[in-house]
C-alpha cells in the first residue's frame, strides 16, 4: 500500500518511528528486476526491522543491555566476549 508524504510523516508521528524507516519498509516492496515474483520482499523488510533495533541498540550507554532487552541474546554474548 503506497502512501503519500503527508501520511508518512502522520504515521511517523503517530507511531514515534522514523519517517526514513518507514520509507524503508516500504520501499521493499519496491519491484526488484532481480526478483520479479516479489519473493523476497518479507526477507527485506525483517532484514529492516532487524537494522532498525539493532542500531538503537548499538547506540545506547549500555549496548549489551540493550541487546538482551529486545532479545538478541546471541548477539549480546558475542558482543560481551570481545
């Protein structure tokens, strides 16, 4: 479903996210010559989710804390052993 600027930056109030990751979300959907059935535009957007809450994470005072909140466990234990 394409939304207008407008809409996007109302939702983007709304829902306290970032416009550009918005647009980003939606932006997988985006046809993709390399994949014309659109097979792959669920990897794409959880592949945005997943960039999104890792990087608050990241830039938080405590990152390994952060990680295990939203439930990156493993990432936070391979973090912690560096």
């Amino acid at each position: 479903m394409a939304y207008t600027e407008d809409e996007l930056r109302e939702l983007s109030r709304r829902a306290g996210v970032p416009q550009e990751y918005l647009q980003r979300l939606m932006s997988a959907e985006d046809h993709d010559p390399q994949d014309p059935e659109g097979n792959n535009i669920l990897t794409k957007k959880l592949t945005i989710v997943f960039d999104h809450h890792v990087a608050k994470c990241l830039a938080s005072p405590d990152p390994i804390a952060a990680l295990r909140q939203f439930g990156f466990e493993e990432t936070a234990d391979a973090f912690g052993k560096r």
